[in-house]
C-alpha cells in the first residue's frame, strides 16, 4: 500500500472507531472504504470485523456502572448474541456476500425506523402480548439471536440493528443498551475474525491500520458519550441510519 493509502485508512479508522463508540454504524462508511482499495468484497467485509472491533471494545471500561444495572440478564443475551454471530460467520465462508450487500440499504433503513419506533413498538406489544416477556424471556433471546445471524454474516449497520432491537426488547435507557451493544459486538467481532482468519479472509495490512485508528477514535470519543443528552444522541443516531441508507440506495441505482 502507498503512504496515502495508509493515511485514508487511518482518518477513516478514527471516524469509525468515534461513531460505535456512541452509537454503531460505522461499517457502512468503513466498509465501501476497504472496497475502494481494491479488495474483493468478502475480503473487505472479512477484514472490516477486524478493522472495526476496538471502536466497540474501548467503550466498554466505560460502562461499567451500567453493567452492574443490567448483569442478571446479560449472561442471555450474550450468548444469544454470539451463537447467531457463529452461524453467521459460518454461512459467510460457505457462501457470497452480494445478496447482503445489495440488501443493505434496505436493512439499514428497516433498522433505523425500528429504533425510532422502538418504544411504540414495546409499548404495543407488551400491551397485546401479556405473557411476553421480552427483557428477560425466550422471545427476546430469539429476536437477538436471529438478528446476530446478520451481524455475523455482513455486519454492516449492526451497532444501529442491534441498538433497535435493545429498545423494542425493553432498554429504552440509551447508555445501557449502548453498553450491551458495544460489549456484544466486541465479542461477536472476536468470534467471526477467529473463524475468517481460519478462512483465510483477512487483510491483515489494512485492516491492522483502520484497526489502530478506530482504537484511538473509540477511546477519544467514548468519554464524551454519556455527557450528551440522549435525545440528541437518538437524534444523531437516526439522522446516520437515513445518510447511510440513502447512500446505499444511490450506490445500488
């Protein structure tokens, strides 16, 4: 790679690493990045789970007390989380990304209204559904499950995804579902570049650079998040999920 090269990966890593840390999303501006080097697109989308992940890890120390709130019900999710992350994984080393990438727009887009919706939706479904237990219940860990299964295969939008579910499942405290959202994708992250590094998919040279920059990027930003108002951040948050969806719509036209 050329110095430029470096350096174009390198600002984007830091933008990405400042977007998951408050919110998730990033790989849909650092995904077309890896594409506009060249790289084939299962191998970007193979090296941006590398790339990305310490935007997502080095918010996490931040949220401790936030953790303490929500530990008894972690431990499900979680593992929801990382067996659909697995399953995804693995379909990607069997088959081709294009499908996905070419649904990206729509799934973005179907995110984004999911999380400004998020509330409502609990709210009806709690009062039509009685017997659901969504926080705490199998529904829920389904639900986070099948969404994971995405989040492994292309992963592309899954912080806004996995942010949506959260609020529809029951977290509508902003900065606990943002802290389960960056310790599960952290995870889901480990467990899908294990699995494309024994597939032979990363591109270590560019992903190690975005990986430094979203490190720094995360670890800069992350101490800003909790003093913003979660109004401006939901704001924020569904402002990126329509740029992003509409510029994967152009990119499709």
């Amino acid at each position: 790679m050329t110095t430029e090269t470096y350096l174009y990966l390198f600002i984007t890593g830091l933008c990405c690493g400042a977007i998951n840390a408050i919110s998730g999303g990033s790989s849909l501006l650092s995904f077309p990045v890896l594409i506009s080097t060249g790289m084939p697109a299962n191998i970007a989308n193979a090296s941006n789970f590398l790339a990305t992940m310490p935007g997502y890890a080095a918010a996490i120390p931040f949220y401790r007390k936030e953790f303490k709130h929500i530990k008894h019900a972690l431990m499900s999710i979680l593992c929801a989380g990382l067996f659909g992350a697995v399953t995804g994984s693995l379909i990607l080393l069997v088959s081709s990304s294009d499908v996905f990438i070419s649904l990206t727009p729509y799934l973005l887009l179907s995110a984004t209204l999911l999380y400004a919706l998020g509330d409502t939706i609990h709210t009806l479904m709690v009062k039509h559904c009685q017997n659901l237990q969504l926080k705490e219940g199998k529904t829920g860990q389904l639900l986070v499950y099948v969404f994971s299964i995405y989040g492994g295969f292309f992963g592309a939008g899954m912080g806004i995804i996995m942010l949506s579910l959260l609020r529809i499942i029951g977290y509508s405290d902003f900065h606990q579902a943002n802290a389960i959202k960056n310790l599960m994708i952290t995870l889901m992250s480990l467990i899908s570049v294990a699995i494309f590094i024994l597939g032979g998919l990363i591109a270590w040279p560019e992903a190690l650079v975005m990986m430094l920059g979203s490190a720094i990027g995360g670890y800069q930003m992350v101490k800003y998040a909790n003093k913003v108002p979660q109004k401006w951040l939901r704001y924020f948050i569904i402002s990126l999920g329509l740029s992003f969806s509409t510029y994967y719509f152009f990119q499709l036209s």
